[in-house]
C-alpha cells in the first residue's frame, strides 16, 4: 500500500486533482468529508462543538452550521485550534479505520487540507501539493463559491502559506493551468504512483 497526502490551500483545486486521481484507480480518503460525518447530529463530535462554541452554531434542524462556524473559527486562531482539537482526533480515528480496509496493492490518497498546518507529512509516503497563486484562489472563491473577499482572505490566512506547503511536497500538481495541462500533470504523477505501490516502495 502506498499513502499518499494530498493537500493545497482553499480554491486551489485539490477535490478535482483527487477526483482525477479516483478515476485512475486511487482509494481516496477524503478528510473534509470525514470531518463533516463526524458532526453529524447525534454525533459526540457534535456535543463537543456545541460545548465549546455553544448553541448558536446549531441550524434550527439540528445540524452543524457550517457557515456560522466557519466565520467564527477562521477570523480567530484561538478559536479555530479549538475546533481542531475536537475534530482532528475524531476524522485521524476514522481515516485510519477507511485505510485499513484498502487492499495490500492500493494506492490510499488522504485528502488533508490542513496537512501542512498540522504537521502530518511524515504520516505519508508521499506528499502531493495543488499549487497556485493567492490571486487564482481569491478568484475562485469569490466568482465559484460566492464568499465576500473579506471572507476568502481570512480563510487563505488561516491556512499555512503557499511557500510552507511547497516545502513539505514530494510533488507538486500547478493548477495554474488549462485542464488539458492539469490532466496530464496527473497522469504522469498516477504512472509514478502505480510504480511506486508495485515496487513496495514507502
């Protein structure tokens, strides 16, 4: 099995890099995901955000609001740390259950947004870095997901800067590109997985 870490700021294009990566046989593992299951309503994942942050961060159905949250954690370090502390533990627990389940040949891609941040390289055999530049990001976030520019500033600050994130990769996928260019980046990074799971290398 070889793991692999897949991470890049918000609005680089991680979750199309790791959907191209699926298509060509990748066992993903995606942390945002996890980190979203394990606050579902009922959850202790849930008790304990709503202990911390109380219940203001709750929908009138019950569920996370995630925006409400979110402009609270991400415009104070403080009280994003908290929040890790509660979630991190909870989405590592169940990464590692996924993980076990994949088979001996598999290449595992764990989608981490946060893997430079938190300093999880060395959990990786490797370590696959979506790069652009602040500009394209703050362009995607607020033309594609709609966040005021202030918004999408607080989230790229709250993230580790683009020079640290190259410094932990083992490869690097520009998405400053065409699609076609960004399909052939992964194809070759894919062809360099492949060898590297068939030869055991970790």
């Amino acid at each position: 099995m070889l793991k692999v870490g897949l991470t890049g700021g918000i609005g680089a294009g991680k979750s199309e890099v790791s959907r191209l990566l699926v298509e060509r046989g990748a066992v993903l593992i995606d942390a945002d995901r996890i980190a979203r299951e394990v606050v579902e309503p009922g959850t202790p994942g849930l008790a304990a955000v709503v202990e911390a942050f109380g219940d203001e961060v709750l929908a009138p159905d019950g569920t996370l609001d995630r925006p409400k949250l979110g402009s609270i954690v991400f415009a104070d370090a403080d009280r994003l740390a908290v929040l890790n502390k509660i979630v991190h533990p909870l989405v590592g627990t169940r990464s590692a259950e996924l993980e076990a389940t994949a088979g001996p040949d598999s290449v595992v891609v764990h989608d981490v947004p946060l893997l430079a941040e938190n300093g999880l390289a060395p959990l990786y055999d490797l370590v696959i870095v979506v790069d652009t530049s602040p500009e394209t990001q703050l362009d995607r976030l607020t033309r594609l997901r709609g966040m005021t520019e202030e918004d999408a500033r607080a989230r790229m600050a709250a993230q580790a800067t683009r020079e640290k994130r190259r410094e932990i990769a083992d490869v690097v996928i520009d998405n400053d590109v065409p699609r076609e260019r960004l399909t052939e980046q992964v194809d070759a990074v894919w062809a360099d997985l492949v060898r590297r799971a068939g030869a055991g290398t970790q």
